[in-house]
C-alpha cells in the first residue's frame, strides 16, 4: 500500500510591517514631523552659543548630554517616533537653556 500523497506547506505570507503607535499627539504626522524639528533646531541653536571651554566638568557633562539628546532626537524623528523625538528634545533644550544661563 502507497503512503497517501504529501501535500506541499502553504507559500509564506509576505511580512507586513508593524503599525506604529501613534498617541493624539502624533496622529499627524507632517505636523508632528515640524513641532520636533522646531524644538531640535531652538536647542542646538541654544546650545551653539554656549562656550564649552570654560565649563566645569559637571557644566561639560550636561552639555555633551544635550548633544546626545539632540542626536537622539534627530534619530527617532528618522524613525517616525515622534512621542520619543519630542521628550528627548525637551531635554535637550532644558539643558541648553540651563547652559545658556551660565
């Protein structure tokens, strides 16, 4: 007796990306895309008149934070994470801010 016929696996279904999260925040996207643009841009321009030579250690610390932020930021914006973006941006800005101040 023959084993009965063997019938192939179903072709895989193509992967669909993962749908991104979005809060009432972000739900538009263009102007959620320049809101975080426009807190990058105020922070680095902060942070550009700030004279990094005769900062303290902890002042040269905070600075390089804000930079990292604003690196940070610009890569989660790339990604379309603009809840993140906008956090890490603020921060950025309040460290410049603080910077400025000295």
């Amino acid at each position: 007796m023959d084993p009965p016929p063997v019938e192939p696996p179903p072709a895989p279904t193509p992967a669909t990306p993962a749908a991104q999260l979005r809060t009432p925040q972000t739900a538009d996207t263009s102007g959620a895309a320049r809101t975080v643009r426009a807190a990058i841009d105020t922070a680095r321009g902060i942070l550009n008149t700030v004279d990094y030579g005769p900062l303290s250690n902890d002042l040269k610390k905070a600075y390089n934070d804000a930079k990292l932020f604003l690196q940070q930021a610009e890569d989660a914006l790339k990604q379309g994470n603009f809840a993140f973006a906008q956090g890490v941006a603020k921060k950025a800005d309040t460290l410049a801010k603080e910077l400025a101040r000295r």
